[in-house]
C-alpha cells in the first residue's frame, strides 16, 4: 500500500500528506492541541508527538506541555498543518505562564457567568 504523495490529488484529504508535521488540531471542547502528527487511523483517532495545549485568553496565551497525546477522532473537529515559516501567533500576544493563564481563565469564566446570570435577572424587563 502506498501513502498519498503531496502531487496525489486524489487523496489529499488524507492524513497521511500530514505524517512527521506541526499541526494544529481544534477538538470539540475548544480546546487547541500542536503538536507532530506520528499515526492516525481510519477514524481519525491522532497521535501528537510533543504536543502542547494552546489556551488564549485576551492578548495572554500559553503553551502546556503534553507530550506524546492520543486524540479520539470524535472529538476532532478540524486539522490542518502549520506553516513553520510564518509567525503562529500576532505580535500583541504576551507568552504567561501556567498559572497565570489559569487565572485569567478563571476570571474570565466568571466574568462570563456574571454576564449570563445578570441577562437572567434582567428578562422580565423585555429590552426587545
């Protein structure tokens, strides 16, 4: 059996034109998952060797450390492929750390559960 070759127009829906490069994989929970594409399956289940968590929130990011990470195809929604000469992200985004990121995480969560619960208490006004 052969692998699909990156001129085989037939098959490059394939994984296999992705093997031994960065992608980025987003999965159904939002999260957002780099890393080197080592095997994958006929279900889209993916091995990321060296993969880490990309979690954004504002202008902070983050990248934790995984390592080698298997991903249910089920929970992919989309994969694509890296261009390792262009920047992956804007210039006014701030590397934070691990705690950091969480923190902001954390407020922002509240934030948006203050926002839902304050729209709750507003419906008998009917703005609409």
């Amino acid at each position: 059996m052969s692998w699909a070759g990156p001129d085989d127009i037939f098959l490059s829906t394939s994984l296999a034109t992705y093997l031994d490069k960065k992608l980025l994989v987003l999965l159904r929970d939002g999260r957002k998952l780099l890393g080197l594409l080592r095997s994958f399956d006929q279900f889209a289940n993916v091995v990321l060797e060296g993969a880490c968590e990309r979690v954004i929130v504002g202008d902070l990011y983050c990248d934790i450390p995984l390592g080698q990470y298997v991903i249910r195809g089920e929970n992919v929604v989309i994969i694509g492929e890296l261009d390792l000469e262009k920047e992956e992200l804007p210039s006014r985004m701030n590397p934070v750390s691990e705690d950091e990121i969480k923190r902001a995480q954390k407020a922002e969560r509240e934030a948006t559960d203050l926002k839902g619960s304050m729209r709750k208490r507003m419906e008998f006004l009917d703005f609409d």
